[in-house]
C-alpha cells in the first residue's frame, strides 16, 4: 500500500470522526457527576451523593466567587469529591478523594454541567509537535472555540446562563490577581475593585493637584484607549470613597451587627446542607458495613480461608463506621450555630473602635485598602447620563449585595436629575412672595441642593442660578432701563449668559481671555456688552459645548 493511499485512509477516518463528533456522539471519559449509558451516551451519575456534592461544588462558587475559597471551604468541611477510575483495578468503582485545584477547575470549566456536549477541547496542532515525541502539540480551547459545540445534549446540573458566569468570575480573578496583587501606596482605596456599570470593565484611578491639593478621579477609559471613543464615564474618588467608607463603618458598626445577627438563618441553612453530607457519608458507611456483614453470614463457616479475609474486611468497616460517627459527633459539636457572648463583646468592640482607627493619622493608605479589600470584593458604578445621579452596587465579602444612589458634585443645575421638580418649587415660592433666604430654607428642607461640592442652598446660590436664568431679583438701574446703551447685536453679559445657559462667571472669563467681542460701557454703571449676532451666538453656543473649555483659558482654534 502505497503513502497516497495510507493519507486517504487516514483522511476519511479523520472525517467521519468529525461527524461523528459533529452529530454528538463520540465520548472521552464521563466527568464527575456522570457515567456513560449504552443507549444515552452520558447521563447523571445515579448515586444522590455523588449529585448532592456537584451541585454543593456549584453553589458554594457561587457563593465564595473564588476557586481558592470554593478549596478551602470543602476542605475545612472534610467534604470530599467522587471519583470514578477510568483505568486500574477499581475502575469505574465510585471511590472519594480530597479536592485539589485542577479537578474543580475542571468542573467549572467544563460545558457539560450546563448540558452541552464539547468535543475538540485538546486538539492536536501540527505545527507544534515535536518530532519523537507523540504527545506534544495539543492546544487548549475555550468552550465557545471549540470545533464542536451542542447545547441542550445532555440532562444539567446548572443552567447555561450560571455557567457563563462562572466562566466570566473565573476570567475576572484571573485578572484581578495582578491588578489586586499588593495595595498600593496612593491614596485610591479603591483602587482595583471598581467596575464600570455600563460596560463591564475595570475603572482607572488617576491623581491630579488642584489648589495644592491632591485630588483622585475614576474613570472607565478602556474604549478611548483601545479604540479612540468617547470616556464611557467618570466619577470624582473623594466622593465616592467617602460614601463607600461611610458604608464599611456602618457594617461594622453596633446597630448594624444587630442585624447582621439575622444571618444565623444562612448559617443554619449552610449547616443543613452538611449536616445531609455527612447522613449521606454515614448511610453509605453503614450500607458497606451491612453488605461485608452479609457476605461473612453466606459463607460457610469451615471455608476458613474465604471466613477469615471477609471478617477482617467486616472489622475494618465497623472501624471506619466508628471513626465516621466520631467525626460527625465533632462537627455537630463544632459547628458554629450562634454567636457567643464573648464574640458578640469582641464585635461590639471592634465596631467602636473601627472609626477612630480608620481616621487616625497612624492608618496608612495601605492599611486601609487592605481593609477595603477584606470587606469588599467588588464596586460597581453607573452614572446615570450626565447627571448627578450614581447608582452603586457593593458586592461584599462572601457575596452579599448592597445597592445605593449616590449623588456626585456636577458642573450645572441642568445636569442634577431632580432638575425639574427645582425649577417647579422655586418659582412655587417666589409666587408666595417669600424671601431667597426663606427660599433657601424651605429648598433644604424638601432635599434639594446645588450642583457642586456645597451641600446646601443659600440666598447667594439661589440669586447666582435666577440671574444666570435672566431672573433679576430686585429694581434694575435707572440707567439700564430708562436708557438704550446696546448697539445692533448686543446683549448685556448676564442676558447673554442666560441665553446661552451658562454661569455669569464662565462669560466673564472668555470676555478677559478675548474669546468674545465686549466693551465696556460707563453710562451704565461700567456693565459689559456683549456682540453676539446670530452667527457669533452660534459660535459660542459651540464653543459651550466643548468640555475642554471650561477647564482651559485658552484661545480655541
């Protein structure tokens, strides 16, 4: 037979593999959780702790939100995970082994849980094998990049839409563990734990110097980096970080412990599951027991050869039994239901305490982001639109979610999301006849506020936003309205500003650096006015609209 021919051979066996493949059908080895059936391909291991301990592995990943907690807690539990050799003596025979790292990765990893069938996982490149050595050259691929992918094939221990989180937490921490490697030495507390709500990525903390000031700022600015788009968005640190310590302090804190005493329901609920594993290990431990007893009953008692071996193995299962029932007398003992006095004390103490050290000149920005990352896993930010309405999402230590509204300082009043019903209750009260400092009062009272870093309105706020707005509180001059001091085109700096929707001040400063055409006129008490026809209107409705501007005097191209 010829080479050419031997190829061909080898070809149409390799395709009608593929096809084979393609329609399903070929099998490796059963995972964990499975075995193979003539007529089925692979369905649900039958043994119900085999299926109980799967989808304990699941939950508690969902839970823990790490492979290295999801570890250490099977481990601290003593909960083993079930084993079936494909090769030896004891193949296919269910045997329970401690849990390492690759088999649960494994686990997670792989589709079948979901109910798909996976083939071309490990396939073998050509151009990376090494000669003389035949098991070279397979490449790894993820579920989705596989040559063959069907979904729905086989009876599921999880949903696909869980599985695709798994895979995606997965990725995360793999990323993460670079990124949260050691806390660094700025000031940013929550420096890697930021998520962008509108687009899934990492948020970026930069550091400026403002008045002297250090100042921090985050940002999500992956699609400007990579692709050239706009900021997705951003948030100023100081606020934000004040609002999430705010929280830290507050779970911590007496009160709030209090509460958190009502988790002992998810305690106990916990507990209930393993207080199942270990019936489970107990009755098959007993089962055993029983099965060696009934083969030492059916074998004659003069056959001592045979009698002697099956009263040893008897021995050795009521032995184990034993040990197995010690060990759960110990967890039962052990397991912590509730807390003590004196753990409750330590609490309270700690919690007192926790401000003052969180604040204390001692605490180093380190100290605190090691903190922050004990308490939480993961902050997630969504800026609604331009305005100053932020929605937070703490994802705490162990899973537990938070949500909370946070208001940031933004540049306008326009831009706060409560803009309207503002607008609608001042002019409520200046139709009252009430004072701006009444009007202040009774603003503050209904929880409105201005648009920047002060928190409350006062008479001085109310009276920049209404002439911002062409709104004059008080008798204009006798020489603005008796007389006609505007030429063709002109406006009064402050009814430009209000047309064109921007503070008086802002206009002031393009008049000084000569972005606008002004003069200034001493009959009228030494007011500006302000060309703008209606092509320079359009110029400088333009030139508003360009973020840079406002952050840099300088002449525009």
């Amino acid at each position: 037979m010829s080479e050419a021919e031997l190829h061909i051979l080898k070809s149409r066996m390799q395709q009608g593999l593929w096809n084979k493949a393609a329609r399903g059908e070929v099998f490796n080895h059963a995972p964990i959780g499975y075995v193979r059936s003539i007529a089925q391909g692979l369905v649900i291991d039958p043994d119900e702790q085999v299926q109980a301990v799967v989808r304990l592995v699941f939950e508690q990943f969902r839970v823990r939100g790490s492979v290295n907690g999801l570890l250490t807690w099977l481990a601290r539990h003593d909960i083993k995970l079930p084993i079936r050799p494909h090769s030896g003596p004891n193949r296919d025979q269910l045997e329970w082994r401690r849990a390492n790292r690759p088999t649960l990765l494994n686990i997670l990893h792989h589709p079948i849980y979901a109910g798909a069938y996976r083939w071309g996982h490990r396939e073998v490149d050509p151009r990376k094998k090494i000669p003389g050595r035949p098991g070279t050259g397979r490449t790894l691929h993820r579920f989705d990049t596989c040559r063959v992918l069907i979904r729905d094939h086989f009876p599921a221990y999880i949903n696909w839409e869980e599985f695709e989180e798994n895979q995606q937490k997965l990725a995360e921490n793999s990323r993460l563990g670079k990124l949260l490697s050691a806390p660094r030495h700025g000031p940013s507390i929550l420096s890697g734990l930021i998520v962008c709500g509108r687009c899934g990525r990492r948020m970026l903390v930069s550091y400026g110097n403002t008045s002297g000031q250090r100042t921090l700022r985050y940002s999500c600015q992956r699609e400007a980096i990579d692709y050239g788009a706009d900021l997705c968005q951003s948030l100023s640190g100081a606020t934000l970080e004040a609002f999430v310590v705010e929280r830290m302090l507050q779970a911590v804190s007496p009160a709030s412990l209090e509460l958190s005493l009502a988790a002992t329901a998810e305690i106990e609920r916990e507990r209930k599951q393993l207080d199942d594993h270990w019936q489970q290990r107990l009755a098959r431990a007993r089962y055993e027991a029983e099965q060696v007893r009934r083969q030492y009953a059916a074998v004659d008692p003069e056959n001592r050869l045979v009698t002697k071996e099956l009263e040893r193995r008897w021995e050795e299962a009521l032995r184990a039994n034993e040990q197995l029932l010690a060990d759960y007398g110990r967890f039962a003992r052990d397991c912590p239901t509730q807390l003590s006095a004196g753990e409750r004390e330590q609490i309270h103490a700690l919690s007192q305490d926790l401000p003052a050290l969180w604040h204390a000149e001692s605490t180093t920005p380190e100290d605190r982001q090691t903190l922050a990352r004990l308490l939480l896993e993961q902050v997630t930010l969504t800026v609604e639109g331009n305005t100053d309405r932020v929605e937070v999402e703490l994802r705490w230590a162990g899973g537990f979610l938070s949500r909370h509204v946070l208001s940031r300082p933004v540049q306008t009043y326009e831009q706060l999301s409560n803009y309207e019903a503002f607008v609608r209750r001042l002019d409520e009260l200046r139709a009252e006849g009430k004072t701006l400092s009444q009007i202040a009062v009774a603003l503050n009272a209904d929880g409105f506020h201005p648009p920047k870093r002060s928190r409350r309105l006062t008479a001085a706020t109310l009276s920049g936003f209404l002439r911002d707005r062409g709104v004059r509180e008080g008798r204009l001059p006798k020489s603005v309205t008796e007389e006609n001091h505007l030429q063709t085109g002109e406006w009064w700096l402050a009814v430009l500003a209000a047309e064109l929707s921007m503070p008086v001040v802002t206009l002031h400063r393009w008049q000084r650096v000569g972005w606008i055409t002004s003069r200034k006129v001493n009959a009228a008490g030494g007011r500006w006015a302000i060309y703008a026809d209606a092509e320079e209107l359009l110029r400088l409705r333009a030139l508003r609209a360009r973020p840079e501007v406002g952050r840099s005097p300088t002449r525009p191209n």
